[in-house]
C-alpha cells in the first residue's frame, strides 16, 4: 500500500469517526458526556485539518473549484428563505 492511498484512508476513516460525533452530541444528555464528546470532535477535526493539509501539500487531493460569488450567495439565500 502507497503513501497516497494510506492518507485517502485515513481521511475517510477520520470524516466517518466526525460523523459518528455529530449524531452522538444531541443526543446525548449527560453534561460531561456531551462535553467530552465535543472535545474529542474537536482533536479529531484538527487531526482531520492536519492531514487534509498534507495531501494538499502532496498533491494527494485536489480540491474542486472555488464556488463563485453567485453561487455562494444562492446556497445563502436557500438558508436565509427556509427553502431547504
């Protein structure tokens, strides 16, 4: 297995694990729980930074386009309009 491939892993295993935290927080009750909770989604967001930024550098990901002006301020007005 190459370099490249353990990092797309990797992220992907890291983008499941922050989606298993954003359905476990609101559900959770528990004060300290949801706290602890938050905290490890946050270490695992910047682990996820991290790494996204070395296969940047890498050229291991390249990101799409940057959205327009116009398309950014569509997505704006969907959520502003209650459309969504």
């Amino acid at each position: 297995m190459n370099e490249k491939t353990m990092v797309a892993d990797t992220l992907v295993g890291i983008n499941g694990e922050l989606k298993m935290f954003s359905e476990m927080i609101p559900q959770t009750e528990e004060p300290r729980l949801k706290q602890t909770l938050k905290e490890l989604r946050n270490k695992c967001e910047m682990s996820q930074e991290e790494l996204y930024q070395i296969a940047r550098a890498k050229q291991y990901y390249v990101p799409a386009s940057k959205a327009s002006e116009e398309e950014v301020q569509h997505v704006k007005s969907l959520f502003t309009q209650n459309v969504m």
